[in-house]
C-alpha cells in the first residue's frame, strides 16, 4: 500500500487525478457542487487554470486545446452542461486529440440548484462515454483512465459525479503522484494536423463523421462489457444494479445482497447487465436520478 494517502473530497480527488493524467489545460464556471474542482486544479502550476465567464466558453477553450493534442478538463454543474451543449454536441462528431474530459456534477436533491437534471440522459444524448465514480478513490483513478479512454476512442468522456460524491471525503492512496505526473509529461505529443475533412462539420463531411461515431460507440459498448470499472460483488439470492453513490448506500443497507456496481454508465454494458439479472432470484436496481 502506498504511503501517499491523503483524505480528499470528491473535487480535490478529482483535481488531484488531473495533476496525475498530466492535465495540461483546464477551463471552468462555477455552480455548486463543482466549484471546487478548478480551485483545486489551479493550485497545481502546470495546469493553465481560468474561469470562463460561462459553460460554453469553457467547453470551447477546452476543446480548443485538445485540438492542439493537449489533455483538457472542464467542470461545471448539471444545469450548466445545457449552455454548453451547442459545442459538445458537435464535437462528439469532430473527435477529440488531445484527452479531454467533462465533470458533469449533478446535484439530486436539489440541495443548491433549481432542478434534479440526470446528466447521465445527456451523455447518451451527446453520443459520449461516462464514468460515474461511486467514491473519492474512484474520482481519482476513473479521471485518469477517462484520459486513456478519450485518446484511445477519440471522443470526449463525462465524468459525472453528484453532490454527494463531490463533498463526502474519504482516503485517496495517491501512488507516487509526481512520477505519474512525469510519466504524462515525458509521452510523445498529439500535434495538431490541419485537416478540414475532420474539424469542419459542414455537411458532407459531417455526415460521414457520424458513421465514424457511431463505429467508436460499438467499440466503446465491447470495452464497457470487460472494463473492470464493472464490478459483480457475490451475495445471496437478492441482486441489485447500482452505480455512484447509490452503491454505498445500497452496500449499507443490504450487506448481503449480490450488487452489480456500474462504473460505466454510456455505453451500457447489455451483456453482463443480463447475465447477472439471470443469476439472482430477484432483482433491483438502486440508482439517483431518472431510470
């Protein structure tokens, strides 16, 4: 076990895990519960930090550097993810270069925002992948995978936690977070290719880039089947699907029930969701949001 653990909320983790997946650039606006995230990134100085004055410029100046074949992050609240759809929407078709991420922090219960909005409709709206961490550790280790998984699908992923996840704190074993950090940095560079077939949407080159989508979504939805973000954990007869926080409380309340915990939500994992339905007598499914 590693000696550099730390207590961390769900936001710092998350700060944390963009030092360690070597963020380069990461633009946000804040809304409770994801404020934190970017206070937290900005104390890292190789990360170039900025407010923007609204979700969709924070969304294009992080498109804008994974354009450029650097790592991006931009956070922002669940309401705040509809002013930056227009960009995301279209972006899912172009494909990102550099890894770009998008925390999406919902707010269920409605504790600091005007409605309960379940960003996890819009990921499949948007056609992009989503990890849903069910902890601090998991904010952690999910952000940087999603790093590895945006570069390898070329597709942005959303990261979406709730506020619970986001304020709770918990230990972080960090690793060896500045040899990670050296390690990103020390990685070959995407350069950016000048190429109006793969950056200009007009429509016949748009339409092609949505056949080229809809291909990574079939390749993501195999990798969404064996990712080990998917975790059966076996009990007795009684089984439940979960995922988020929704797993900790499930896991508290019925200690002896088989759960199928989901990491990743987008593309869903069909298969292994039917061979667990088939091994239980009966089953629930325990989740925040809409179904």
């Amino acid at each position: 076990m590693s000696a550099n653990r730390k207590i961390l909320s769900g936001n710092e983790a998350i700060a944390h895990g963009a030092y360690a997946a070597g963020v380069a650039v990461a633009s946000a606006y804040p809304g409770t519960p994801s404020t934190e995230i970017l206070e937290n990134v900005a104390k890292f100085p190789e990360i170039y930090s900025e407010w923007a004055v609204n979700e969709k410029v924070a969304m294009e100046v992080v498109i804008g550097a994974s354009f450029a074949g650097a790592r991006s992050l931009t956070a922002m609240k669940h309401v705040g993810l509809n002013v930056a759809m227009d960009p995301l929407m279209t972006f899912a078709y172009l494909g990102a270069n550099g890894g770009m991420v998008i925390v999406s922090a919902d707010d269920p219960g409605m504790h600091s925002s005007q409605n309960e909005q379940d960003n996890r409709a819009l990921a499949k709206f948007a056609k992009i992948p989503m990890l849903e961490p069910s902890d601090s550790q998991e904010c952690y280790d999910m952000l940087q995978v999603a790093y590895d998984i945006s570069e390898e699908s070329r597709l942005p992923v959303m990261l979406r936690t709730t506020t619970r996840i986001s304020h709770s704190s918990g230990i972080v074993d960090l690793g060896d977070i500045a040899a990670l950090r050296q390690a990103q940095d020390a990685r070959p560079k995407r350069a950016y290719e000048k190429d109006i077939a793969k950056t200009v949407p007009v429509p016949m080159f748009a339409r092609r880039m949505r056949v080229t989508l809809e291909e990574k979504l079939a390749k993501l939805a195999d990798y969404s089947e064996s990712t080990p973000f998917q975790r059966i954990e076996r009990g007795n007869e009684i089984g439940i699907i979960t995922s988020g926080v929704s797993y900790q409380y499930a896991r508290e309340a019925f200690p002896e029930a088989s759960i199928l915990k989901l990491g990743m939500t987008f593309p869903i994992p069909k298969n292994l969701i039917r061979e667990f339905a088939a091994s239980v007598k009966r089953l629930f499914v325990v989740e925040e949001g809409e179904p």
